[in-house]
C-alpha cells in the first residue's frame, strides 16, 4: 500500500469518485421512478377520460345525472378568471418589478420589501384565500364574483412575476443602460427600447408559468365562494362562477364511477389548457428573442 502523499490522495479519489458514481445512480433512479409513476397517473387519467371526452361533455351545463354533465360553465369561469388574473396581475407585476429594479433607491428599505416579497411567494395559497374572503367578499362588498376570485388569484401570483420579472432585468447587461444614458436617452426611453425588450422573454415566462400555478387552485376559490354547482355561463365579472378545479373536486369526491370519469375528463380538459399556456410561453418566448435588439 502506497503511504506517499500523491498515493493518499489517489485513494481520496477514487473514493470521492465512487461515491459519486453510487449518488448518480441513485438520482437516476429516483428519477426514474418518478417518471414512471407519473406516467402511470397520467395514462391512467386519460384511459379513464376517454369515454366522456366529447362535445356533449364540453357543451353541456353540470347535472346531477352523469350522462348529461357537463363542463361549459366550469370551463368559461375558468377562462373568464384566468383573463381577469392576467388583467390584474401581470401590469402589476411588471410595473412593481420595473420600480424596483430601475427607480428604487437600493437601501435597507429595497431590502426590506426584497424580504417581504420573497416570502409572500412562498406563502400557502389557502392563507391567500382568506385574505381573499375578509378583503374582497366582505370588506369590499364583491360577494363571491368572478371579481373577488380573480383579485385573489392575483395576489397569490403577484410575488412570483415579481420576482420572475426582476430576474429577467437583472439579466440585461449594465453596459446597455450606461451606453444610452451616454447618448443622451432619458431613463424611460432606455426601459421602453431596450430594457424591456430584451427582458420580455424571461418575464413571458415568468407570467405563464404564475398563471400556470392560478389555473388550478382550489383552496383560495372555494374560501371566496366559487359555486360546485352553476347553471349558467358566466356574462360579467360580477357573476358567480364555478371553475375547473372546483368541479373536479365536486365530481372526484362523489361515489358514483361515472362522476370519477367525468372527473378524469375535466382533468384532461385541464391539462390541456395548462399545456397550452406553456406553450405560449414557448412562442412568446422565442418571438420577443428573435426581435431582441442587436448589441
């Protein structure tokens, strides 16, 4: 056995090495694992979803007799929400995230609400719904409206296009700043022709993937009253509403297998709805960094 100093350190290695190689195939397999369960809840889902998947199912208003349900009501509430959360949130979120990258003056106070918005993105959504139910149902008097779930919605995804969009400028060199500054261009000018143009890949995404996270949460929108049961389509933001994380919950709790299909069919609906908004990200994101302006 090699006593010398390069022989321990060959040993240390090798050692180092092999633990490696054990801690990879562990990941991979945890990996593995994961991707197999997942596709099995998955196929699941939609062999269960098949038979119920038709225009009958999307046309139709919810019904106690399963093979008249329906999920038109659910699934324009669910679109009216997320339209009205975008409305909200996003030119919030941008502009918050703007201020305090570009105007704010950095100090213990920049850090303080740095402190408070990191935190506030990692709160429970259910605390968000009651805050939802004291400020908008009752202290503002909207009841339980289209209004008062979409407000919810964006307080709960306000923190993360906050912090999403702040990343996104921070990513833009500082260079650019100080070259238009040098050639005279006011603050704004730089943020409206540069800034944000470069910016606006990263905080699509950011957008998205918050409004990914709005679109199927329960807890807040049963606090604020969103109905299981509506029989009607909605027609202003002061309507009740029922949206499809709630009228799967309804149907998944029921003991009749029919409601369990109709479930896994609202499921497949839902799916498809958050795949489609990612890739709106995806376009969104590959169209602004192909007008992105040159250096």
């Amino acid at each position: 056995m090699d006593s010398s100093p390069n022989g321990t350190f060959q040993l240390r290695r090798q050692r180092r090495e092999r633990i490696g190689m054990i801690l990879v195939g562990i990941l991979f397999l945890a990996t593995i694992f994961g991707i197999i369960v997942l596709a099995t809840l998955l196929v699941d889902v939609v062999l269960t979803a098949v038979p119920w998947l038709d225009g009958q199912f999307l046309g139709n208003l919810p019904s106690r007799f399963p093979e008249e349900a329906g999920i038109r009501s659910a699934l324009f509430g669910t679109l009216w929400l997320m339209g009205l959360t975008a409305l909200i949130s996003v030119p919030l979120g941008v502009a918050s995230a703007l201020y305090l990258e570009e105007y704010a003056e950095k100090g213990w106070f920049l850090r303080l609400i740095q402190i408070n918005i990191a935190n506030l993105a990692g709160v429970p959504s259910v605390v968000y719904g009651i805050l939802g139910l004291a400020l908008f149902v009752r202290f503002a008097a909207l009841g339980n409206s289209l209004l008062s779930g979409a407000l919810t919605l964006s307080l709960l995804i306000l923190p993360i296009i906050i912090i999403s969009s702040q990343e996104a400028l921070r990513g833009i060199p500082s260079g650019l700043r100080e070259s238009a500054y040098a050639l005279g261009a006011t603050r704004w000018q730089v943020i409206r022709s540069h800034v944000l143009p470069m910016a606006a890949p990263g905080i699509f995404t950011g957008v998205i993937l918050a409004l990914s996270r709005a679109i199927g949460e329960t807890a807040p929108l049963i606090l604020v009253g969103a109905l299981t049961f509506v029989p009607f389509v909605p027609r202003s933001a002061m309507d009740q509403f029922t949206a499809l994380p709630i009228q799967i919950f309804d149907w998944a709790r029921r003991p009749q297998d029919e409601f369990v299909g109709l479930a896994a069919a609202a499921i497949v609906v839902l799916m498809v709805l958050l795949f489609t908004m990612n890739l709106t990200a995806i376009l969104l994101r590959d169209y602004f960094e192909g007008r992105r302006p040159g250096p």
